[in-house]
C-alpha cells in the first residue's frame, strides 16, 4: 500500500458541494440538497474506536459530548474491531479520519510486514492513556517461561490483546500454543485447567477478574522487562488495591503496559480533511480540562497531551501546537 491510497476521492465533492451552498446563499434560494450535503459533511470527523464494552467506545463518545459543535465540528464515534482493523479502516474506509489503537500496532505490522510504508502514512495527534497487559495463570505456574508448549489463550483473532500477546511472547522467546477464545469463555477454561494462562490487555483494574475469590487457585505472573520490549512498552505494576483478591499485600506483581494512541491519516498540508482534522485538534486542546472532569472516563485524567510516543510520527498540527505550548 502507498500514499496514493484512494481513499478520498471525497475530496472533490466536498469541494463542489461547497461551492454549490456558497451559489445558493448568493442568490438568496433555499439550500439545495447539495449544499446540505456539503454543509454537514465539511465539520464531520469520524473517529473509529473499539466495541461496545470496551475502553475505546466511551472515549469516542466522550469526545463527541465535548467537542461538538453544530456545522463547525461533528464527532462521528464508530465502532471498531481491534487496533489492527482500526488501521486498515484510518488508510481506506471513507468517513474515518481518526482511530483509537494501541501503541504496539505499528510494530507488528512491521513485523508481519502487513502494511509497506505504513510509517509514512499512520501518524497520532497524542497519546492517551496506558493499559496493563495481564496475564493470569494456575498456581503452578511460576514464570512467564513455565508457559512454554502450554496452551495459552490470546483473545480472538485480531484483536488488541492477540497482537500484543504475540509481541510479548515473541520478543521473550517463549513458544505457546496461542488459543483465541473470548476473555469470559477463557477465563472459564482456565479455571478447569484446561488451559494454563491468559493474556488481557486493559487498564487496571479490569472487571473481568472483580469475581474471582482468593482461593480461586489463579494469580497474575510478572513480565520480565527486557531490552526489546522497551522498545515499545512501559513498565507497570499490579498491587493489592488493585486486585485485593489477587495480589498479596507485600507482593506486588511487575508487568507491563501498552499506550492508546489517537492516531490519524498523514494528510497532507493544504487539503481539506488536513484543515478538519486540524480544527478537531485545536478543539480538543481548548476544551481538554472538560475531559478530566466528571462524567467523562476517569482514563482521561491519566492523559498528558504533551507525551511524546517513540517509533511514531506527530500529526503536523499537533506538533506545532505543542511547539507553542499550548499543551
């Protein structure tokens, strides 16, 4: 794929729709359907997310009770199927300007070579918050390298958590059977021993591990960090207010997290939906403190927009605001 993706043939529209309204208001004639059309199009940004349960989601739609602004500004939220999707949807779905992922999914496209060039075309307007990858295990396992020719479950395919599992185990070269059921039916597996381990990305503390008792024979296992997952993740840590049930009081469990990312097309300086996507930008940074409060997602208050994200490229309007500390 290349950065004559023709994704945006809509561009031409746009244009004409919006000279046809600026004919109509000169002559004084109601608008014609064409001018409709342009008018509500020129302020729309869709932003693709995640599903209805997840994180992602309810970020969307928190930015669209923020941001919108009649004609001037519409947030669109949609719903996605994962970080690697969300991607391909950001190249080549018309109406998508914006998508929430996960850091580490530049990485394994390059790593499985999905995309060529995609560096050159994925940017981010800013990081957002981190999410902690889990990996829950039986009580005899000790080590992440006790997992090896063990089967462990992965989510289902295609997902963040099954693209960040496969990063982790690679780049600790540890060989697993990877099962890609759902968390809910995994989670019932591993309690009947038919599976050693799963792998959950989410921000702690996730409502999937609320019901487990201290006796339920289950435990998180560390993450050693190395060299090459500093790479791409972060360190973080799981501690006894977090899992009361799960992590002893002077035993907290060492692990790591992966960033969500606001990531967006590399349009061009000049066209159209460059100048949409940079009015959005400057509306999230004017209206950012409304984000930190209540009701919005209590993640948001873990949002620095000035954090930068190593093995990405900044969204030009983003950069320069950031130059002239408006962060």
């Amino acid at each position: 794929m290349t950065s004559s993706l023709p994704r945006r043939p809509l561009l031409l529209g746009t244009l004409l729709g919006a000279a046809s309204a600026r004919m109509a208001a000169a002559q004084g004639g109601p608008p014609s359907l064409s001018s409709l059309v342009a008018r509500t199009n020129a302020g729309t940004v869709g932003v693709i997310s995640g599903g209805i349960d997840g994180t992602y989601v309810r970020i969307a739609a928190d930015l669209a009770a923020v941001l919108d602004d009649g004609d001037a500004l519409r947030v669109l939220p949609i719903l996605g199927k994962g970080s690697l999707q969300n991607i391909r949807d950001i190249l080549a779905l018309r109406g998508v300007d914006i998508g929430i992922v996960q850091s580490d999914v530049l990485a394994y496209a390059r790593r499985e070579h999905l995309i060529p060039g995609l560096d050159s075309l994925i940017q981010y307007i800013a990081k957002l918050y981190d999410e902690e990858v889990h990996i829950l295990a039986q009580r005899d396992i000790e080590r992440i390298e006790d997992l090896a020719g063990k089967p462990v479950n992965f989510d289902v395919r295609g997902s963040g958590t099954a693209m960040t599992a496969s990063l982790i185990f690679d780049r600790l070269g540890v060989q697993v059977r990877p099962a890609h059921d759902t968390q809910d039916l995994a989670l019932e597996r591993l309690k009947r021993g038919e599976i050693a381990a799963l792998v959950y990305v989410a921000g702690k503390p996730a409502r999937l591990f609320a019901s487990l008792p201290p006796d339920s024979g289950l435990h998180f296992l560390p993450v050693p960090m190395n060299d090459a997952l500093l790479e791409t993740y972060l360190p973080s840590r799981f501690a006894r207010a977090d899992y009361p049930a799960l992590v002893p009081e002077d035993a907290p469990v060492d692990t790591i997290a992966v960033g969500a990312v606001m990531a967006v097309y590399a349009w061009q300086p000049g066209t159209e939906r460059y100048r949409k996507v940079a009015r959005f930008v400057d509306a999230l940074l004017e209206k950012f403190p409304a984000f930190q409060q209540p009701p919005r997602h209590p993640k948001w208050r873990e949002v620095n927009l000035a954090a930068q994200l190593p093995g990405w490229t900044r969204f030009v309007p983003a950069e320069a605001l950031q130059r002239a500390q408006r962060f």
